[in-house]
C-alpha cells in the first residue's frame, strides 16, 4: 500500500515582533504572517489514532510563536529561514514551506513576503 502523506497547513499565524533595519522598525514592533505547510508519512497516524503517531503541530506552533516574539530580525530571509528550522525539524517531516508577510513594508503594497522550501533528501 502507498505511504499516506498528510499536509499540515497552519494558516495566518499573525504575529507581533521586531523586524526590519529601519530605526522605527528597531523600536517598533510590527505585525507578521506566518503560513506554514508541512508533509509527513501519515500512515500510523491514519492507522492508530495515537497522538504519538502524528506530527503534533501545536508544539510546532508554540516554538514558533516564541522565535517571533522573543527575537529581533533585520531581515526578512532570516526570520523565515528560522521558522523553516522549526517546521522541518522533525525526522518525519519530507517537505515543508514557510511564507512569511509583513504587511505595510511598501508604500502601495499590502505586504511584501518572503517564501522557502525545505525537501528532505532521498536516500538511493
């Protein structure tokens, strides 16, 4: 039987923290985005209905709530990279993507986003 892959999605995390190189930026905390999607083997999860079978994606959201609101960021890549590490941390995980907004960067724009993949590596 094929390997269920299941598809976390966590939508619109809003979130408040420092990020930019702007003097205000530095003093001001600003809203951000965060949309997270992770795919894993679901099989013993779909199979057991056990807690400890599945990817438990509270935990992966509390990790990253404490990143964004008890850090500074300058930059934009290197807050999403950070919150990738998290989303992709467990041995389980295949894929995942993290796209973060911060609204308001540009005068005419709703935001600007920053957007990266992790791919696990295959072994052949």
């Amino acid at each position: 039987m094929k390997p269920e892959i299941a598809v976390i999605r966590i939508k619109n995390l809003r979130l408040r923290t420092y990020i930019g190189i702007k003097e205000d930026e530095i003093q001001n905390k600003q809203d951000v985005t965060i949309n997270t999607v992770i795919h894993y083997c679901a099989d013993k999860a779909r199979n057991s209905d056990n807690m400890d079978d599945a990817l438990n994606y509270r935990t992966i959201t509390k990790k990253i709530i404490a990143l964004v609101e008890n850090n500074r960021f300058s930059l934009l890549e290197n807050l999403t990279s950070q919150v990738l590490s998290i989303a992709s941390e467990h041995d389980w995980v295949d894929f995942a993507k993290v796209e973060i907004d911060k609204p308001h960067a540009l005068r005419f724009a709703d935001s600007v986003s920053l957007e990266l993949c992790y791919q696990k590596q295959s072994i052949q």
